[in-house]
C-alpha cells in the first residue's frame, strides 16, 4: 500500500512540475511578444481589399498574436476532435 501511494505522489508531482514549466512557457512567449511590440513604434501600411490604412506597428503584432491564439484554441476545441 505504501509503495502504491508514493507512486501516486511522485506522478501528482510530475503533473505540477509540468504545469509549471507550461506557465513559463507561456509567460516568456508573452513576454516577448510584448517586447517586440513596445519595441516596434512606427506605423505601417494595411492594404485591404478595398483600401489601404496605416497603423502601429505595435498593434499589428499584438492583433496577430491574438488572432494565432484565438485559432490555436478553436482548432484545439473544435467539436469531436480529441487530442
């Protein structure tokens, strides 16, 4: 029984490492996103389909970031697909 129950601990203690380093992970990618951001001030040109428009630079990489994040999590939750 006690051999059973340090196996489950060392397992619960995988997990939360694991999780750990997923949060890191992800706050690193944050971070340099932003960093890359903040960095890039000038304004470029948006050509869209029926015309043209200029922006910063910075909310175009955040607007990027955001639309990759927002299709990652579809496609991960998309209905009867399981990963």
């Amino acid at each position: 029984m006690s051999a059973e129950i340090s196996d489950h601990a060392g397992a619960v203690h995988r997990h939360d490492f694991a999780q750990l380093v997923r949060w890191v992970f992800i706050a690193a990618i944050v971070a340099a996103v932003v960093a890359v951001a903040m960095d890039n001030r000038g304004d470029v040109p948006l050509g869209y389909v029926v015309g043209d428009a200029q922006a910063p630079i910075w909310i175009v990489i955040i607007a990027a970031a955001l639309a990759g994040l927002v299709i990652g999590w579809l496609i991960r939750h998309r209905a009867g697909h399981r990963v």
